[in-house]
C-alpha cells in the first residue's frame, strides 16, 4: 500500500505549479498579498451586495457627513456614501488593472515572439517600433492616446493597454531568443517541426514564469495609471464611481471633508501594493535558486 | 568612443523616425475629419478651410507626414488652436518650471534612496534592511497624485505651515519658490527614491562581495571608509546613470503632481492641452517629451562608456 502511495505522492510532489503555488505562499507578505487582491476580488464581484447604498444615488441632507454609524466612510459632496463608491470603484480599477494586461499581453507576447523567433528584418522592425514607444513615457502616452480616443473608461484601458505593450514585446523578444538557443528547440526543429508549431508548442510554453512576473508588476501600474488618468478625467466618467475621480472631487474639499480622500486612497495604496508583494514573491517562488 | 558615438547616434535615427511616425498617426485615430474636430465647437468653415490647407488633409498620408516632419525640422511643432501660439513658444515658457520641480525631486530621491540602499545592503537581513524594503514598497505603491493631497492635509491645511497650491518663481521671491516646490517635489521625488533605493542595494551587495573589497577589509581599512570610499564609488556609476531613465517619470509624475499643486508647468500645458482639444499642443509635448528622453538615454551611453571602457569595446 505504501509502494503504491509513494510514487503517487512523488508526482504530487513534482507538480511545476503547486510547488510554485507552495514557495510563493510560504513567503508571508506574498501569502497576504494574495488575501488581500482575492478579498478586493470578492468586493468588486459581489459589490452589488457588499455596498449599504447605491453608488450614484445623491442625497442633499447628508452631504459631505463625516464618518459615522449610518456611513462608515462618511458622504460626499453631494450626499454620496463614500464606502459604497469605494466598493463599486473596486471594479472599474480591477478591470482596468487586468484587461489592460491582458491587451498588452495579447498583442506584446505574439509579436515579441515573431520577432525573437524569426529575427533578421522582422526584429529590427520590430525592436525599433518599440524602442519608439518606449521612448514615449507611459502616462504621458496614455494620456495622449486617451485624449485622441476620447474619455471613458474603455478608452483608458485600451490606452494603458497600447502604452504597457512594448514592455511585453520586448521581454518575451528576449526571452524567445534565450530559449530558441537551447538543445530541446533545437531538437525540435531537426525533427522537421514547422517554425510555428516550434514557436508556440515549445517556445512559448517555457517563457511564462517572466511573462507572469511581469503580469503581475504589470496589473499594478495599470491600477495606478486607470486611477490617474480617472483623476484627470479622461477614465471613468461620473457618476460612475472610480477610485481615481473620488480623489479628484476630493481634493476640493480637503479642507472640511478629508475622508473623502483618504479611503479612495488607501485602497488604491493597498491593491496596487498587494500586486507588487505578489509580483515579487512570484519572481522568487518561479527563480530556481530558491527552490 | 568617437565610433561609439556615431554607432550609437545612428542607432536613435529610426526610433526617432517611428516615434515621430508613431506621434503623427495619433491624429488618425480623431474620427471623421480632423479639421472638423480641431475647429472646436464653432465649426467656423473659414477655420476648417484653413486647416485643410494648413495641414494638408487633402493629401495622402505619406505626403502630409512629410509636411509635418519638413516643419518639426525646422522647429515648427504646430499652433495652440485655443491659445494662438507657437507650441514650441509654449513648452519653452512651461518647460523651466517643471525642470525646477524635477531637480529638487530628483536631489530628494538622491538623498533618500542612495543613503537607504546603503544601509540596507551593510545591514542586509537586519530590521534596517526589512525597514528600507517596506520604504521602498511604499514608495513604488503610492499613488503620487494621493500622496500629494495627503501632504496638503496634513501640512497646509493642519498645520498651516506650507501653501497648497501655486507657484512662485525663484527670481522674484526664493523662499516663497521652495516653499510652493518642496511638497510637489517630496511627492515626485518618492517613487524614484524607492527606485534608486533598490538599485543602490543590488549594486552595493555586488559590489561588496567583490575582491578589491575583501582586499580593502584585509588590509585593515576602516569598514566605514570601505563602503564609503571604495564600495559606493563603484556602485554608484549604474545608479547615476539610472537617473536618465528616470525622466520619463518624472515628466509621468509631474503631469499629476503639477495637477495637484496647480503649479503652471509642462505637466499641466499637457492636461489643459487634452481639455481643451488642443491636439498640436498634445503631438507637441508627446514629441519633445520623447525626443528628450531619447537623448538624454543616448547621454546617459555616452557617460557610461567614458567611465567604464569595457561598455565601449562590447
């Protein structure tokens, strides 16, 4: 019985991504890290719920109130309850957050990999597209691509998606053409395989673990740059509550309502923050060395 | 270094070709037809008659990028629609005062980070070394544009002791000046503190396990003066360097941090710019913003290769 059971442990044991899963876990600030992106997950899925009140629904006999048992996080401007707009913002930054990524990912990973994998001309092509847009920096190129876009919300996400893109192309061009080197590929394609079915088949599979670092790291500039381009108004439009328009109402009013500020600020603090101690913690649990 | 330079000068060629091909085709994407756009709300159809001619909308795209980079050499970078200026006029008015505002963030990021990644690689594994860590996360994790409205609160609203917002210009009063920058700058200069902070750590780690310093220690050398004189020396080179790339943010940085303390800068010409419509300010700075980064990128090679020769031969 236990011969049997042995071998079985062995395999569980050997699984790449629960061992991964296990190393970042054991790391206490990324095991908090993940608690905390996971609750905000289920804040911002079940919000509808969470929330005491509507979102957008003003009242003028409770305008800018301070914190208190009826609203925890007090009311805004014009009678607002704040934690319910916290609540709701929860979904336009996690959206943001994770279908900028998957924008940037989507178009960064294909193209970085036909110019590592082909090289010659296509990489040259290729490597100087994106060192222009690297060149331009990341906000003010989302901003301007937002501006020419028009604000909204899906316009800011594609527009931190586009500026966010070249980090991708660049790091999966690298990573292909550390791979493309190794015997395994090399294998491969002495065996007749056809360049694509090398690249996607036997590449790509081995430059996840930075790709997912940097999807990580990536997810948490995006929060900070939907919440920027939100406060200047060119993310999401009011009433609709985002983290980033809380903070550019609450600026005008520091002086008599503070709280408007400070909760809108603390969870963009604590979700961007989370993303960065995963995204760490992922570099280590994924880094052989630390095996 | 002369063919260091020149290969490295014809290197930036193209991408300054693509960024400029990349900055022009952002007008593409305004739907319908520009000039309609770029007229504002009047529609006035002498306006948009002269901007077909202006801008060349009648010709192919090649063509009217041609006209556009024909203008950029010459130093034309287009009118402010709203304003009736020069864009170039305009950024070199505005430019300064966020320059200003960057030297202090980045002489506040200096004296932060620098000592911070010190300690915290001498110290490394002790409560300094988690304590610089946590400093730097915090860093790199604050919203800048919230960290400034805190600062607000607790400084001018509390405590009375800074203005929340405006700007003085140095030449007519210095006190007032720094007093109106050191919040912005402070607000700034965090984020790339905590970046020089972990830069400076991963360099001194290097470096102190080096030969030269093990050498230093086994000749008796004070340990302050190894880390001081012979460690950071060294591991300093990557780091100042490192400041070039650190433009970008800035310029990010100052757009919202110039929003926040309403301080009349690049940062806020851009913002105002996107209000406004006024696309030729926004091709503008997107270009000279790119434009300086590349440049100060291809400084920062250059200064490179001079102190360290290996860069040159590779």
């Amino acid at each position: 019985m236990t011969r049997q059971a042995l071998p079985e442990q062995a395999a569980k044991r050997a699984t790449p991504r629960s061992a991964v899963m296990r190393r970042l876990l054991r790391r206490p600030s990324a095991a908090i890290g993940v608690a905390v992106i996971a609750g905000f997950v289920v804040v911002a899925l079940g919000a509808s719920v969470i929330a005491p009140y509507d979102p957008i629904a003003t009242s003028f006999s409770t305008v800018r109130k301070a914190p208190n048992i009826a609203h925890w996080f007090g009311t805004d401007e014009i009678g607002r309850d704040v934690l319910s707009r916290v609540v709701f913002g929860a979904r336009a930054s996690l959206l943001a957050g994770v279908v900028s990524v998957l924008i940037s990912i989507s178009v960064g990973v294909p193209v970085g990999l036909l110019a590592g994998y082909a090289g010659g001309m296509t990489d040259m092509l290729i490597s100087r597209v994106t060192d222009a847009l690297l060149a331009c920096p990341f906000l003010i190129l989302a901003i301007a691509l937002a501006a020419f876009l028009g604000p909204s919300l899906t316009n800011a996400m594609i527009a931190i998606g586009i500026s966010a893109t070249p980090v991708f192309i660049r790091l999966t061009r690298g990573t292909t053409l550390a791979v493309k080197a190794e015997e395994f590929v090399l294998a491969a394609r002495a065996i007749g395989n056809a360049p694509w079915r090398v690249a996607i088949r036997h590449v790509l599979p081995n430059i996840v673990p930075p790709l997912l670092v940097q999807a990580t790291l990536a997810i948490a500039a995006a929060v900070i740059a939907e919440a920027s381009l939100s406060f200047l108004g060119l993310g999401q439009q009011p009433p609709q509550p985002s983290w980033g328009s809380m903070l550019n109402t609450a600026k005008n009013y520091i002086d008599n309502a503070p709280w408007m500020a400070i909760w809108p600020g603390v969870s963009i603090f604590l979700l961007v923050l989370s993303f960065n101690v995963v995204g760490d913690g992922l570099r280590d649990a994924l880094d052989p060395r630390y095996a | 270094m002369t063919t260091f330079i020149i290969r490295r000068i014809a290197t930036i060629v193209p991408t300054l070709i693509f960024v400029s091909l990349l900055i022009f085709a952002l007008q593409q994407l305004l739907p319908g037809d520009p000039a309609m756009i770029l007229a504002g709300e009047e529609r006035d159809p002498t306006v948009i008659a002269h901007l077909h001619e202006t801008m060349h909308l009648d010709e192919p795209f090649p063509v009217r990028y041609l006209y556009w980079v024909r203008g950029v050499l010459r130093g034309d970078l287009g009118e402010s629609l709203r304003l009736q200026q020069p864009v170039r006029g305009l950024i070199a008015d505005k430019l300064p005062v966020t320059l200003e505002l960057a030297c202090i963030a980045i002489v506040i990021a200096l004296a932060i980070g620098i000592p911070a990644g010190v300690v915290s690689a001498v110290k490394r594994g002790t409560a300094w070394d988690y304590g610089a860590n946590v400093v730097a996360l915090w860093g790199l994790s604050t919203p800048n544009f919230w960290l400034g409205i805190m600062l607000i609160l607790l400084f001018s609203v509390t405590l009375g002791w800074l203005p929340a917002s405006g700007y003085v210009s140095p030449f007519e009063d210095w006190r007032a000046n720094l007093a109106s920058m050191i919040m912005p700058a402070f607000v700034l200069g965090n984020a790339i503190a905590a970046v020089l902070m972990r830069h400076t750590r991963s360099a001194m780690l290097q470096v102190l396990s080096s030969d030269y310093v093990r050498t230093a220690r086994a000749k008796g050398v004070l340990e302050r003066d190894v880390v001081l004189k012979h460690a950071l020396r060294n591991a300093l080179i990557p780091i100042i360097t490192l400041g070039a790339l650190e433009f970008g943010t800035l310029l990010s940085g100052a757009v919202l941090t110039e929003q926040v303390f309403t301080i009349p800068g690049f940062g806020k010409l851009i913002v105002d710019a996107v209000f406004n419509r006024d696309y030729a300010v926004v091709q503008g700075v997107v270009l000279f913003t790119a434009t300086a980064y590349i440049l100060l990128n291809l400084l920062a090679d250059v200064a490179y290769a001079v102190v360290n020769p290996r860069i040159r031969v590779q």
